[in-house]
C-alpha cells in the first residue's frame, strides 16, 4: 500500500471519521456511504442542537448568563480544558487516553513559582515549563510505546506521580508575585472574546487540519481503528503514539501558563480534577472510546456544552455537588451513547468456534 513522507497510508479516507472511504464495485456503483461518518455526524448534530437549546435557555432563565462579562469569563474557564482535549482528542483517535494531564498542568505551574522564586526571568521561566511538560509526556509515551504497558494504567500512575512531584518542587504555597504584564495578558478581551480563546481557535485549526487533511492524521486513525493493520500497511505505529503523548503533555504545560496568569497564582495544586473535563469534553465530541473515529469541531462543541452547563448552574446557584454530578452523567452518557452501535457489533460478532462450519 503506498505511503506518503510522514508514514501514513494515503488511501483516501473520510476527513470526519478517520475511517476509509469505501471504493467504488467492479461495476461502476458507489458503496454504501460509511456508517460510522454518518453517526459522526448525527451526533455532532445532536450536540449542536443540545448546546444552542442551553444556551438559549440560560440566557432567557438564568439572570446574568447573556452578560458580555459573563460571556468572557465563560470562554475563559473553557480555555485550559480546550487546550488539553485538543491533543486529547488525537491520543484517543489513536486508542489511547492520558489521564495525567491535569497533574501535567500542576506540576508545570510548582516548576512555574518555583523558578520565579528563584529569581528567573519570566521569559526563561515559560519555555522551561512547557518543556517540562513535553517531558512528561515523553515518559508517558516511552512507557507505552516501548514497554508496551497500556495508557490507561501508564496515566493513572503518572497521574499521582506528577502531582506528587509539584508538591514535593513547591509544596503547599502559593506564588502570587507574577509580573502584572502577563497577568493581565492573560485576561485580555476584544470586546466579550479573549486573548486565550484566540489562542485556541488557532491551535484548533491548526490540529484541525493535522488530524483531518494530512497524511499523519489518515495515520491516526489507521491505528486507532486497527493498529496490526496499520502497522502492516507500513504506519510507523510506536513514533505516531509517541509524540502524541509528547504534544499532550506541551499542550498541558500550555494550560498551565495560562491558568497560572489568569488567575496570578502558581499552585501545586492548580486544574485539580480538570482531566475528568477534559475526556468527558473528548468523549461527548463524538470521539469513540475504542479508537479510530472521531472529529475535533465536535469535541470543541462538547467543550462549550459543557461550560454553557456549569456556568448556568453556578449561576443559579446550584451546590458544587450537583456541578460534579452533571459532569460525571454527562461522562457516562458521552461513553455510553455514541458507542451503542459498536457495543452492540461487539456483542453480537460470532465467537471462532461459531464461525466454523460444521463438516
């Protein structure tokens, strides 16, 4: 099977759902359309319909919703989840997760207050971070590729030991002293928009088009959806889910520069509980928990559903136990949902001694 510079298979594929386009027969007539795009796209549907109802409803139902305040600090909280479920979105396009990602964030702001401290420039200070943060996925993806342990346990380990790590680096106090340029930087509007929520729409765009319009992206989803397969037809499997641990940990250490000057205090337990945000964002996107399908503009409308959600009930002033209950339905609902179609195939495909015939 011919293959392009970056690996990848270049048989055409469908931009929405990774998954191959089928040829046309031997007589000339197309084949059935792929099912799993058009799921795809009914649920990214239904997720654009359910994010213009709610917001429609809070802001005629909940005082203060349609503030242009209000509207920036809404596209403000979402901007550290945002980051993270971008590359998020193509660790789980490859059938992998990162569930470290948060701990990721928090030890690169104990790294961010520990070297500000120290008394180094804020210029040297936020590359430092960000490498950090690449090294976190490095060994993430090292554990994986190489060791060949599964992600899942691999994350949930390095989950308590990055955490752990920013507490030992900065223990349990708070930098605040950050330079006011920055600070502020980071709460800078145009009108009701961010500065941050620009720099999200471009790194969106920007893995947009990786995942959906390249040769690497085709690869992505060759893997996700069968890696002996892919790597058979030539993807270079390990290197591929290698730096994408690698880009979700600089996407993390990202995060955390922008927590950290948003709200001018680095903390070793800064974005606690933000990677439950982050895959519940990804999975209600559309992006199937088994790998090879998926789309990013329906995980970034995920990510806006559910700040439109939290931030309506905050202000309504529900209790921060209904908040986490509504995250945790909404995680069940965004595995479960999508996948019934898969999880019924899975179900009901014959087991090998049922394939056999009987001579």
């Amino acid at each position: 099977m011919p293959r392009d510079a970056a690996g990848g298979v270049v048989e055409p594929g469908d931009a929405a759902g990774g998954a191959a386009m089928p040829r046309e027969a031997a007589g000339g007539a197309a084949a059935p359309r792929d099912p799993a795009g058009r799921l795809i796209r009914r649920w990214e549907g239904l997720i654009l319909v359910l994010l213009v109802t709610v917001t429609l409803w809070a802001s005629a139902g909940v005082d203060g919703f349609a503030n242009a305040s209000n509207v920036s600090f809404l596209l403000l909280d979402t901007t550290e989840i945002a980051l993270m479920a971008l590359t998020m979105t193509l660790v789980v396009v490859a059938a992998e997760i990162d569930l470290s990602v948060a701990s990721t964030l928090g030890l690169s702001c104990a790294v961010l207050g520990w070297l500000w401290n120290a008394g180094l420039a804020i210029e040297l200070i936020m590359p430092i971070c960000l490498l950090t943060g690449a090294l976190c996925g490095a060994v993430n993806g090292v554990l994986v590729t190489r060791l060949g342990l599964p992600s899942l346990a691999v994350t949930i380990g390095t989950f308590a030991l990055y955490r752990g790590l920013a507490y030992v680096i900065l223990g349990d106090q708070a930098v605040a002293d950050l330079p006011p340029a920055y600070t502020g930087l980071a709460t800078q509007t145009f009108g009701p928009v961010p500065l941050a929520t620009v720099l999200v729409a471009v790194l969106a765009a920007l893995a947009a088009t990786v995942l959906h319009a390249t040769g690497l992206g085709r690869s992505i989803f060759a893997l996700g959806a069968n890696e002996e397969a892919a790597h058979f037809a030539g993807v270079r499997v390990k290197r591929i889910k290698f730096w994408l641990f690698v880009a979700s940990g600089a996407c993390a250490a990202l995060a955390s520069l922008v927590y950290t000057f948003r709200y001018a205090s680095a903390r070793a337990d800064n974005g606690v509980g933000l990677e439950l945000a982050v895959v519940a964002a990804v999975l209600l996107g559309g992006v199937s928990i088994f790998g090879g399908r998926g789309t990013l503009p329906g995980v970034l409308m995920a990510v806006l559903l559910l700040g439109v959600v939290r931030n309506a009930l905050i202000l309504a002033d529900v209790a921060n136990e209904v908040l986490n209950f509504v995250t945790g339905l909404l995680l069940v609902a965004s595995v479960l949902a999508p996948n019934l179609g898969a999880i019924r195939r899975r179900r009901h495909l014959p087991t090998p001694s049922e394939g056999k015939s009987v001579p």
